[in-house]
C-alpha cells in the first residue's frame, strides 16, 4: 500500500490517498480546534493519542457488529480507513445535557436524559454547524430516509456498546458526534473518529471532564486528562 497525494486537509486530521482506490491514509495532527476552528492550538501527543485511541474504540464497534471504516494501524499517527463518500450531517447522542443543549434549551448541565437523545447538524462551519432534522436532510439530498434510519440505529448501537465500555473505566458518556458515509458498495459506515475530541466524558467519582471540554473552558492538562482515559481503557499507547 502506498501513500499519494493529500486529498483534504481538515481542522485536525489529513486525508491522504492510497494506490488503492477503495482505501484512504487518516494523519492524526496535534492541532486542537474550538468553536467551528474560531481557535487552533497545538497540543503535544494528541495526534499520536487519538490515533490509537480511535484504532482501539473502531474496533470494539467493529466487533459489536457496527460496520467502521478502520483497517489498521500504519504508526503513531496514521491508520489506514476504507473511502467513503462523507454524508455532511454530525450524528449527536445525549445522554445527560452540557453543551449547545444547554444553551439552547436552558436546562441544568448533567441532567439525565431519558431516554438519551438523537440529534443532527450540519457539518458547515462557515454557517456554524446548524441544528438540522430529518426533513431537512432528505429535502436537500445529503442523505435519503433509508440511510438516516441506518445513521441512527448505528448511532444508538455506538451509544449502548460505548456507554458500558467506560462506564467499567469509571466514566460517563455524556455525549458524542459521529461522522457516516457511504462506502463503495453502498452500505453505511461509521466514518471520521471516535476520540475524546467529539464526546463528553466525565470522571463517575468527582465529576471531572476528561475530553476536549478541558480545552474549550481553558481547564489545562488537556492531553493528560485523553491518556488517562486511555489509559483506564487500557488502549496502548
Ligand atoms: P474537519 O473537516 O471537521 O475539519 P478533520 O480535521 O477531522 O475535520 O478532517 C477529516 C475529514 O475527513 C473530515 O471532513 C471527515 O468528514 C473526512 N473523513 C473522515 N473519515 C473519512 C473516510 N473514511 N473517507 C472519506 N473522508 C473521511
Ligand atoms: N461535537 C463535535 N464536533 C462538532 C460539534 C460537536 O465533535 O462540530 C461533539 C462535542 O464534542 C460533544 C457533542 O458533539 O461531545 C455535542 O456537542 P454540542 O452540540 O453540545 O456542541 P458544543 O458544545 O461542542 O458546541
């Protein structure tokens, strides 16, 4: 398998291509954005953490029977993924509200949600990602009502599989964005990453955010508080 030319350069990971039109190469940079990319850091090690984070959580989903594009590990900061055709809809799960649920409906931040929620936006950042729903999707052709009903039934699997697997490292999914798309034969695949960038994740003891709330709310030791997680997971590092 050989590397080729970059194909997109996002906010926190590269997409290159490979000799093999069915496969893409995902470089996992240090670059930490906030607030539709309004601020980017560098943060020392969250490529390489999130690289093997994501390789360790795309196949826990994989073997619970959640189709992912993750093939394997390539290094420190690179994994190779199946191409999809990216549908530009952010999947979010709730289980307890923080975030832009707070805000939008003025609730208590961790109050429990039951049962969880199922919301969509739009992956725009010049429009700031906007809250969606299904209607819309349909009506301007980013996804048809089949791939939405896959989208979601993936989306609450990922929420009952994820939900145990740290609730047994002491931590409470709180809330998590996935990324799907349409691989060549047609099936919906779990795209993107699954990092502590795009979930909540709450220590059950003290109430501690481990995950990129740390650097949104500027409450240091972002990258410590990632490989400490990791680290109750028991992904290598
Ligand atoms: P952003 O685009 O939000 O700045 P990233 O820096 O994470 O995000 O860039 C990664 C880009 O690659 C995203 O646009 C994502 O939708 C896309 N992508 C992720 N996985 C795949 C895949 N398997 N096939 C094609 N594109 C992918
Ligand atoms: N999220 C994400 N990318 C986005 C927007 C949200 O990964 O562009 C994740 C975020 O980390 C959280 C969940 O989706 O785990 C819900 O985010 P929310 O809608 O509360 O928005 P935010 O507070 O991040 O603006």
């Amino acid at each position: 398998m050989e590397k080729r030319e970059e194909l997109y350069r996002g906010k926190a990971k590269s997409v290159f291509k490979t000799d093999d039109a069915d496969r893409l190469i995902l470089l996992f940079r240090n670059d930490t954005s906030a607030f539709d990319g309004k601020r980017i850091e560098q943060l020392d090690r969250k490529g390489m953490v999130n690289n093997k984070f994501n390789a360790f959580i795309m196949q826990k989903l994989e073997a619970a029977g959640v189709p992912t594009q993750f093939d394997k590990l390539l290094g420190d900061n690179e994994c190779l993924v199946k191409k999809l055709d990216m549908i530009p809809v952010e999947c979010v799960v709730r289980n307890y509200a923080a975030g832009s649920l707070v805000k939008r409906l003025g609730v208590e931040e961790g109050l429990k949600l039951n049962p969880y929620t199922f919301e969509l936006f739009l992956k725009d950042d010049a429009k700031g990602d906007p809250f969606i729903n299904e209607s819309h999707v349909v009506a301007f052709g980013w996804g048809t009502a089949e791939q939405l009903v896959r989208m979601k039934e993936l989306s609450l699997k990922v929420n009952e599989v994820l939900s145990k697997l740290f609730d047994d490292a002491g931590l409470l999914l709180v809330d998590f964005k996935l990324e799907f798309g349409v691989f060549s034969d047609g099936s919906i695949v779990l795209g993107d990453e699954f990092s502590p960038d795009g979930c909540r994740l709450w220590d059950k003891a003290t109430g501690k955010k481990m995950d990129k709330d740390r650097f949104r709310q500027g409450l240091g030791d972002v990258i410590e508080a990632y490989e400490e997680v990791a680290n109750r997971l028991g992904v290598p590092l």
